[in-house]
C-alpha cells in the first residue's frame, strides 16, 4: 500500500471513528484532519506533512482560526 493512501485511509478512520466522540474542535475550515488529506493527495506526502503540521501548530484557542485551504501546487 502507498504511503499516502495509508496515511489518507487513517486520516478517514480518525473521521468516523474517534472524530465524533470528540466533537467539534477544529478552528479551521476546512477542519485539519481534512486539511491533511487534501494536502496529501495534492502536494503528496512529504510537501503534505509539512502542510498538515504546520496547521496543526496553529490550531490552538488563542489563534482566530476561520477558512484556510489547502494552497494549490505551484507550476
């Protein structure tokens, strides 16, 4: 299995599984756990981290949060 599918077929497993037993807490549209799929199935997995790891860091109370997409790949 490719890394990216793996990491995209967790991401949706944390979505119907762990998800809605947290309830909403993402300060971001689209939400992280979406965020980091998308962003691996269009930058791939080592651009993609970076991105989902970069969200992840800002998504905290003190940050205002609000519609943050993934950005599209260069070229």
């Amino acid at each position: 299995m490719r890394p990216r599918r793996w990491l995209q077929g967790a991401v949706r497993g944390y979505q119907r599984v762990l998800s809605p037993l947290l309830g909403p807490r993402c300060r971001y549209l689209p939400t992280c756990s979406e965020y980091a799929y998308e962003a691996w199935g269009q930058h791939g997995v080592l651009a993609g981290s970076w991105l989902a790891v970069r969200r992840l860091v800002r998504c905290h109370p003190f940050h205002e949060g609000g519609y943050d997409p993934v950005p599209r790949k260069a070229g």
